[in-house]
C-alpha cells in the first residue's frame, strides 16, 4: 500500500479520532496531519508486525497524548478555544457536537477508547493500540456508553 492509498482510507478515521480526543476543529485537523507527517516519515520503516491501520492510530494515539500533556502545562489562567459553532447546522451535525462535547468531559484514557472505538477499530486493535486486554476494553467501553449515554440525554432535557 502506498502513501497516497493509506491517506485517502485513514484520513477520516485519524481526523474523527482526533475530533473525539479535543472537540477542536482546527487543532484535530492540525494533529490528524502530523499524523500522516509521521507515516510518510516512517512508512519505509514499517515492518509489518501489526495492520497498518493499528499502526497508524498507534502514532495516532500518541501524537493526541503529546498534545494533551502540553495543553496541561498550559496554564489555568488562560482562556479556553471558543466552541466550534456550525452555521445552519443541521439536526445530525448538532447531535455529533454534543457527542464531541460529551467525549471531551471524559478521562484522557475513555477519551481515546470511545474514539477508537468510534472509527470503527475492532476492540482486539484497541486492545493492542492502548495495551489493555481486550475484557478490559470491552468493559470500559459498555461503561464509557453508558455514561455518554446519560449526559447526551440530560442535554435533551
């Protein structure tokens, strides 16, 4: 698989993972590239132990744990980004902002199970991606469920 076909199929699934992780448009563009910065970088490299989609959304993983260990070190002080606000948006649209809300009120860890998760990783890719057993997985991501699903229905009320 070349650079070319790995971008066009991984493209969405990296950028969603990095929406779900920040609930931030341009910052999740702006990982989701450094991400395929990184491909091309190392994909001459890559050996083949795992698929190259585990691969992918292992740097992938790692790119949005660095960057939320800077945004920490930011400090408390300064004011949050501004909420991504969609013009006309439409009732779908609306619904997927307050699942990113949601996701975003989670801990770092459920924050990255859910958006694996949600690009439609099988839970043995998450497992390995995160290096959790796949009952743990599993587990945490019937509990992650449940709770997004309470505070999506307490925004309905």
């Amino acid at each position: 698989m070349n650079f070319e076909d790995i971008y066009k199929a991984y493209w969405d699934k990296v950028f969603r993972l990095c929406m779900g992780y920040f609930n931030d448009y341009p910052l999740a563009q702006d990982l989701a590239q450094d991400v395929f910065a990184r491909v091309w970088q190392y994909l001459p490299s890559f050996k083949g132990e795992s698929s190259v989609g585990s691969w992918i959304f292992r740097i992938a993983t790692n790119i949005c744990l660095r960057q939320g260990e800077r945004q920490r070190r930011i400090s408390q002080t300064e004011v949050p980004p501004p909420d991504v606000s969609v013009e006309a948006a439409d009732d779908r649209s609306l619904h997927v902002q307050a699942l990113y809300k949601a996701i975003s009120g989670l801990s770092e860890t459920d924050r990255l199970i859910i958006s694996l998760y949600l690009v439609d990783l099988k839970q043995s890719e998450i497992a390995q991606i995160t290096g959790m057993s796949q009952v743990n997985v599993r587990v945490r991501i019937h509990r992650i469920k449940s709770i997004l699903a309470k505070k999506l229905r307490g925004n309905e009320e």
